[in-house]
C-alpha cells in the first residue's frame, strides 16, 4: 500500500491573503494617529514571509519603530490563525483536482496538520474536503492544545500518526516547511517540499528533502513515478 501525508495549509490551502490581510490590520491597530506608515504590496509582503523575514522586521520596514514592532508581533500572533481571518484560505489552483486523482488512484491518503480541529473543520466544511479524509486520516491539533514550536509538535503529531494507521508499503510526506520535512525526517519518511506554501526555495533547500516541487500535483506526479503500488502510466513529473 502507497501511503501520502499531506499538510494542509501549503499544499492544499493558499494561505497568502489571509496573512496579508492580517499584515494589514496590525498595521492599523498599532500605527500612531499622526504618523503615516507604507504598507508592502501583498507580492513584497509574501516574498518577505516567505525568506522567513522576522515579524518585526516587516513591520520596521513598514514604518513602524521598534515599540510599534513589539506590539505588531503581539497583535499578529492574536490575530493571523484566528477563525476571521481563516476564511480568507482558498484552494491552490489543481490541488482539489489532485486529491480527486488521488482518490481514483485508491493511494491512502492522510492530512497533517498544525491546525487545531475547529480550524479544520471549518474549512473542510467550506470546500468539502471532508470526502477525501475520512476521520480517521486527520491529524491535526486537539482545540485547547498549547503550541510550543512547529518543529516540535508536527514530529510529534507524526508518532501518532504512525502509531494508528495500518503499515504502509512506502509513504511519502508533502509539506511547505521546515516543520514537515523534520518530521518526516524523523521517522525516516520520505519528504517533498512544494513552492506555493509559505517557504521559498533557499528555506526549504536548508532542510534537505528528498525533492522540492512546484505543487502539489507535480508532488504526486513524482511520487507515481517513483512508486511500486501506483501504476507506471500515472506519471509526468516536473521536479527541480
């Protein structure tokens, strides 16, 4: 049995407007009355958060001074992965496609996620995603879990992972961070990082996966060509 766990927020969900406009509104809750401040376009605000730019480096270049930073970073904590600012998250252009020819394809199929439940919950209800993970192929944060670090908690969201679900042939993990790739790592799972999640190329060459991609599609392309469940046919791999 070919087994693929992905992440959520990457692979499947665009994530950049959601930041972008919780960006925006940190700048005007902390900004003074009479001190203007020159927000970043969302392309230079991505391509910063994505190089892994501090919070508070952003905001300085934003116009912020230091104290104004301080509270930004506060603020932005509260803020970018709170339930109003989620429904901005839409699919990445061919990942439901994807996970449809996943499903054809009879490939187990698994969601990791450092999302808490509601947070999932809400956006598999929003675009029926439901279908493709039954309860039992959800893995993600309990609601009144305390974070500690990503690359902390996802390794071990991924003992658990491993611990329930039935043995697998091969398995491969799909991520955008360093968190995933650790985490496969660590348990000696192969990992494919994908470009249209929330690291670029030079961040995620720092962890080593076993291949960078664009998308979750060209992940999975590669993964039936390297595969001995999936049939040979199934490929057409675009790899870097």
């Amino acid at each position: 049995m070919l087994r693929i766990i992905t992440d959520f927020d990457g692979p499947i969900m665009n994530v950049s407007e959601r930041y972008y406009r919780a960006y925006l509104f940190c700048l005007r809750e902390v900004r003074y009355p009479d001190r203007p401040v020159n927000p970043l376009s969302k392309e230079e605000f991505w391509a910063l958060k994505r190089s892994q730019m501090p919070e508070r480096q952003i905001a300085r270049l934003s116009g912020l001074d230091a104290t104004q930073a301080e509270k930004f970073y506060q603020v932005r904590k509260r803020t970018v992965h709170s339930m109003p600012y989620l429904v901005y998250d839409t699919p990445v252009p061919g990942a439901i496609d994807t996970l449809k020819r996943l499903r054809q394809a009879k490939v187990d199929l698994a969601v990791m996620t450092m999302r808490r439940v509601r947070e999932l919950d809400d956006a598999f209800d929003r675009y029926d995603l439901a279908q493709f993970f039954p309860l039992d192929r959800r893995f993600c944060l309990s609601n009144d879990y305390v974070k500690t670090a990503d690359v902390k908690d996802k390794p071990l969201l991924m003992q658990q992972a491993l611990a329930q679900l039935p043995a697998a042939e091969e398995i491969w993990m799909v991520g955008d961070t360093e968190a995933d790739i650790v985490s496969a790592k660590t348990h000696g799972i192969k990992a494919i990082a994908v470009l249209c999640g929330i690291r670029d190329r030079t961040q995620l060459m720092q962890q080593r996966p076993d291949r960078i991609v664009n998308n979750f599609g060209e992940a999975v392309d590669l993964i039936f060509k390297e595969s001995n469940v999936v049939p040979a046919n199934a490929v057409g791999a675009a790899i870097s």
